[in-house]
C-alpha cells in the first residue's frame, strides 16, 4: 500500500475547528439527502445512505437533523434539488485533483471552483483527464492499539479485503473494493474492533512526492476548494516526503 493515506494522513491531523463545523453538516446533509433520492430512505437497504448516516453519527449531528434530510431526500418534506458533480484539474507542482460536488446551481459552482483554482496555481481539465489515475475503493482507519494487522488479516480476509498497511504511526488503513466496504464494517462490528472514517475513496494508482513548499501550495489550494459549501471532498496523488512533514508540523 505504498503511498496510500498521505493526503489522509495530512486531514486526520488537521485540527477540526468549531467553525467548520456548520460547512460540515451542510456537506452531510446534503450527502445523505442525495442518498436517499437515489436508493430510498431505509438505510438497511441502502448502503451509500447507511454509510452518510453513520458518518454524520461519527461528528455528532444531531438525529433530528437526519432524519429531515432523509425525508428531504425521499420527498416527505420539502427540499432543495441537488446535483451531483465532479470536475478534474491539476493544482501545484502538476497534482491531479478530482472535485466532488453537490450543487443546485451548475453555473455558481463551475465559476466559484474555476476562481478558487485560478487563484491558487491550479487549472480545471477536461471530464476523464484525471480520472483514470485513480481508483474507487473502500477505506477504513483503525487505531493500531486497538487491533494489530495479524488480527485484521484473520478478522477480514472472507470479508474483502484487499489491502492492509500504513502511513500513519496510529492508524492502519483497511482497503476494499467500494462494494465490500459494508461487509468490512459489519466483521469489525462482530469483532468489537472500533474503526474510524469508513467511507467509499478515490485512490490514485501513483503518487507525486513533493516537498514543503509546494506540499503548502497544494493544502493552500485543497483548503480553499473544501471551504466551499458546494464541493463534498477533494482528491488528490499528492504524496509528501518525511522531510517535508516534519516541516509542515512545525
């Protein structure tokens, strides 16, 4: 799993403000509204729903919020029409970039995402100019005190998974294949292991390693991209050199 989790890696450590946090549930909800027009509001049978609901568990959104965005979703109540859109470009040092975003306005948001990236060195591409660089997966973080791999390995490989290591000097990362990630979930549920930021993940199949400066440009960027209430997550095959971290957290 050479590479994998950098960018993750950088996000974990990033301090979560209290500011951020209404940005959060707006993205949240606007995750699990879309999931529930797409494949109904019973999370039992609806594996991207489940999963947007157990993320917004994870950061404390109250119930009540949930279930109005499900019911926004479903129809029940009366809500905005998102769309979901991704765009593709490149940032510093030539990092692809792969911008996933829910939008009811398709003209606000292709400006406000060609501004941001206009003004921090990057450029939007043309739809699949990135794209083929990455691959879809599943991605789970587990905490090494709480299992070791040897266990994971035992626990989860009838469960799918496909991959198993780390960046991180805390965590382990499970990858599977998107469809799997349920079943990843439910074994480490029936085996009493906690896990944290399961969710569906684009991983890039090559990375570019940078140094400090340009690492700073690219986070800069990715920064401004995710301040925006439109855009839901950014993806990046920017890698950072061990030098380059130790400068970063200084």
């Amino acid at each position: 799993m050479s590479g994998h989790s950098k960018w993750a890696t950088i996000k974990r450590k990033k301090a979560v403000t209290d500011q951020k946090r209404g940005s959060l549930f707006t993205k949240l909800v606007k995750e699990i509204t879309i999931a529930a027009k797409m494949g109904g509001g019973d999370p039992s049978g609806n594996p991207r729903l489940r999963l947007a609901i157990d993320t917004a568990r994870d950061n404390s959104m109250p119930m009540d919020n949930i279930q109005r965005a499900v019911k926004k979703g479903t129809g029940e109540l009366e809500g905005v029409t998102w769309d979901e859109i991704t765009y593709e470009g490149y940032g510093p040092a030539g990092i692809a970039l792969i911008i996933e975003t829910a939008t009811d306005n398709r003209n606000r948001t292709v400006a406000d995402i060609r501004h941001i990236m206009s003004r921090n060195n990057g450029s939007l591409g043309e739809s699949g100019s990135v794209a083929w660089m990455f691959q879809r997966k599943g991605t789970v973080d587990i905490l090494k005190s709480a299992a070791s791999e040897d266990q994971l390995m035992e626990i989860l490989l009838d469960a799918g998974l496909e991959d198993l290591g780390s960046d991180d000097e805390n965590y382990l990362t499970v990858i599977s294949d998107f469809k799997g990630l349920e079943s990843v979930k439910k074994a480490l549920d029936d085996a009493a292991i906690p896990y944290e930021n399961a969710k569906i993940d684009l991983i890039p199949e090559n990375y570019i390693e940078l140094e400090a400066e340009d690492a700073r440009k690219v986070i800069k960027l990715i920064d401004a991209l995710e301040s925006n209430d439109d855009v839901q997550v950014v993806y990046t095959n920017m890698e950072i050199s061990e030098s380059a971290m130790s400068s970063l957290n200084e």
